[in-house]
C-alpha cells in the first residue's frame, strides 16, 4: 500500500461497500492520556468502525479517539 488503503482494496475487488459505526464516550487510559497530552479520566469521543465487503466479509476494524472539545458529528441522511 503506497497512499490509500480504500485504493489499494478497490483495485483488489475487495473494496468496503457498508459499514458500521459505533460512537460513545470513554475515559482515557493513561497510556491514551500520553499520547493526546490529556489527564487520565477525561472524557472523550470513542468511534469503533467496521468495514465489509460486498460478500459481508469484515475488512476493516478501525478504533479512532476524538477530543470532545474539538469535535462535531454530522450527518447526512439519504431517503
């Protein structure tokens, strides 16, 4: 992979076509608390994503952390 790992997938035939996404508040771990410069205990935004191919085949585990003070969710619904 030299640049996106969406890419490489697409060019694979094994590109993530769904999703889901689970977004909740933890504290931080000391070890976390290290690497944002942020006391331990401080609330912050957890999203846990899991990407599958069209098969249903789960690709993608991804763990991302967001300071709640920097944060905004947005969201657009298609009906």
């Amino acid at each position: 992979v030299k640049a996106s790992l969406y890419e490489f997938l697409r060019n694979s035939e094994l590109g993530v076509v769904r999703a889901t996404q689970h977004i909740g508040a933890a504290n931080l771990t000391e070890e976390l608390a290290g690497h944002v410069e942020l006391p331990p205990g401080t609330a912050m935004l957890h999203l846990t994503r899991i990407g599958y191919l069209d098969s249903g085949v789960a690709v993608e585990l991804t763990h991302s952390w967001f300071r709640s003070d920097y944060f905004a969710l947005v969201a657009e619904l298609k009906l």
